[in-house]
C-alpha cells in the first residue's frame, strides 16, 4: 500500500505534536512546517496528498496560502486536499475556507477522533 503523505502547516507546537503523533502512529506520512511562507513552499514543492493547514500562521495566513495556490497557473490547486483548522470559527471565517477551496474546516480546541475521521473522509481511506 501507498503511504499517504501529509503537510501539516501548524505553529503550536503542542497542537502539532499531538497531530504528527497520532497521524504517524496511523501509519501516514507525515512533514510538519511552522510559517505559512515555508507551508506555501513545501506544499508547491512537494505536493502532499493533504495539507492540515492552520489559519493564523507567522508570515502569510492559511487563507493566503490557498488564494495564492489558486493564482497560480502553474500549480493545479484542485489535486490538493486541505483541512483548515482554526480559532477564528465565526461563520464567515469557515465560508471563507470553502470557499478557497477547503474540504474540511474544524474550529479549535478540536477533539482528536473527529479530525481523524474528517481526515480519512477527506482521503477517501
């Protein structure tokens, strides 16, 4: 079988450790950036089966990160699979996800089995 490769573009640390834990404990594959300049980079250079993507980032913001994906003509933005997770949960906070492209947008604190299932939903696992 085929690992599925993940890009978690997170910059808590606490939240991040418990993420890579658990997806790599599930066997996936799994690269973890702190900035949205870097989250940005690696997801154009590498292009990860899903991106778990953290709205409010050092650098650029998650919502940057997906309008620059969808600018640019040279990547095709629609192969990318994003969770978006966030402390912003306002409804046009989530609306502004979907509509950048998100599959999936949970709200912080989230409860860890949730976002597994919502991940392997996303994956098609």
């Amino acid at each position: 079988m085929n690992k599925k490769r993940i890009l978690v573009v997170e910059d808590e640390e606490m939240t991040a450790r418990l993420i890579l834990y658990r997806l790599k404990a599930l066997g996936y594959e799994v690269e973890h950036v702190r900035d949205g300049v870097t989250g940005l980079k690696t997801i154009k250079e590498n292009r990860p089966d899903l991106v778990v993507l953290d709205v409010m980032l050092p650098g650029i913001s998650g919502f940057e990160i997906l309008q620059d994906l969808e600018a640019d003509s040279d990547f095709d933005s629609s192969s990318i699979k994003v969770i978006m997770l966030s402390s912003k949960s306002r409804a046009e906070d989530v609306s502004r996800g979907f509509d950048l492209g998100a599959m999936e947008y949970m709200p912080k604190p989230f409860k860890m089995d949730e976002f597994i299932l919502r991940l392997k939903r996303v994956l098609k696992d």
